[in-house]
C-alpha cells in the first residue's frame, strides 16, 4: 500500500494534523460512551465503538483492530464497516433504547412542548435511517475473517465477499 506525494503532503499539513488530533480525542470520547454502555441500560454499545472505528481509521488506524476482533462487538462493527449492515436484532436494540430513553428523558426533566417535538423529531429520523439499514445474511458460526482494512481509501470500495454464501 503505497502513498503517493499528495498522500503524504497532506498527511503532514498543519490542518491535518489538527484534525487527526481532534479525531483521535473523539474517537477516545465514541469509545468511553461505548464502553460505559456495556454497563448501563439503554445505553448503546456498538454505535458508539462504530463511530469510534470510523474516527480511528481517520487519524489513528492501528487502534481499530480492538474494536474489530472484539468478541462480541467486532462482527457487527466490521458488517457495518464493510457492507452498511445492521442486524435485526441492532435495529431493534436501537429502536426501542431511543424510545425508551425519549420516555424516560420526557418523565424527569419535563421538557416544554417544542423541546419534545424537537428532540422526539430527530430520534425518529435517526431511528427511519438506522431501520433502513440492511440486514445482510445470517452469519455462520465460523469464526470471521478480517475483512476490514486499515487503508481509510480502500474501504470505502465495494468488496466482493470473502466465502460468498451458498
């Protein structure tokens, strides 16, 4: 995997390196919030180390592999990554947590009309976009193959599928 000048001249420009700073503190915030949601209810997990990944990928690449042969979370991290895929059981994880923690949220600090509308608005905006996801085929119990690479460019290209299915 070679970089070309522009590559490099742009990796080492003063913005760059900004940016790859600010990614990397925001990649360390998505995992924290992560991480605590491994505990808390309603808190989510993989969307979170998600997002994590993807700021990783963009200033710090060798902190992704964590996140994606972690044992419980790295399959759905990876179909995500690679395919745009959410599980069935994500989406409705997903779902249920925003209207539970919208209820919730409405209960205790009794927020006015339009703050509700508001903030009810984007929950079901994310929630449309999250249920829109595919859900990719059933995996198999065989452990997973490292599909996603650690070259920020070439994920983002469609990849046939390792063992395609059938």
């Amino acid at each position: 995997m070679g970089t070309s000048n522009h590559d490099q001249t742009a990796s080492t420009a003063p913005g760059a390196n900004r940016r790859h700073h600010l990614y990397n503190v925001l990649a360390w915030i998505c995992f924290g919030l992560g991480f605590v949601g491994m505990v808390v209810p309603l808190m989510p997990t993989t969307v979170f180390w998600i997002c994590a990944t993807w700021l990783w990928l963009r200033s710090r690449p060798h902190r992704v592999r964590f996140l994606v042969e972690h044992p419980r979370f790295g399959e759905s991290i990876r179909r995500f990554l690679d395919h745009g895929e959410i599980c069935r059981t994500g989406k409705t994880a997903a779902a249920v947590g925003m209207a539970g923690s919208l209820v919730i949220w409405i209960a205790l600090a009794t927020p006015s009309w339009p703050i509700i509308l508001l903030v009810g608005g984007i929950l079901a905006l994310v929630a449309l976009w999250i249920l829109t996801r595919p859900e990719g085929s059933r995996r198999t119990s065989t452990p997973p193959q490292m599909a996603v690479t650690l070259d920020a460019s070439a994920w983002a290209r469609a990849k046939p599928p390792v063992n395609p299915p059938g």
